[in-house]
C-alpha cells in the first residue's frame, strides 16, 4: 500500500479492524462449539442436569439429539481454503 493510497483509506482503519475482530470472533466461536471436548462436556452437563431434576426428560432429548448431531458432522469450514476435490472443481 503506497502512501497515497494508505492515506485515503485512513478513515476507514477502524471499520477494518472491527471487521477483522469480528472475523476472529465467528472463526473461533465456531471452532469452540463444533470442538468434541465442548461438546461432551456440555453433554455430561446435560445427563448432571437431567438426574438432578433441574431439566425435563423432553427438554433433555432435544437438547441431547442437537449435541450429537453437532459431534457427527464436521465444522463447516470458513470459506477461505479452496477446494481441492476434483469434483467440485468447475471445468473451464
């Protein structure tokens, strides 16, 4: 970035900052809540919750059936690494 350039674009430094934060954040949000140590734990949780009597057995089931499903299928990826299945490769 030349000087000019760095010089216009000054004022918008804060709007690229939030921006990268906010970024980082959704990154490693999504890296917490699909991470299968969280989500076991948060299962054991639930089981304490359920024997303790603080939750109902219907309350248990949808919470129980939303944690499994996020231990069986992968963290949705970021959208920054590409592909490299053929597959889904576009043909040009």
């Amino acid at each position: 970035m030349g000087i000019v350039s760095g010089l216009l674009l000054l004022p918008l430094a804060p709007v690229r900052g939030t921006a990268w934060i906010a970024d980082h954040l959704l990154q490693e949000a999504r890296r917490q809540t699909h991470d299968p140590r969280a989500v076991q734990a948060r299962l054991s949780a639930l089981n304490r919750a359920l024997d303790e009597g603080a939750i109902d057995e219907a309350a248990f089931e949808r919470e129980e059936e939303r944690l499994l499903a996020l231990l069986e299928r992968p963290a949705r990826p970021t959208g920054r690494t590409t592909t490299t299945d053929p597959a889904r490769r576009r043909h040009t």
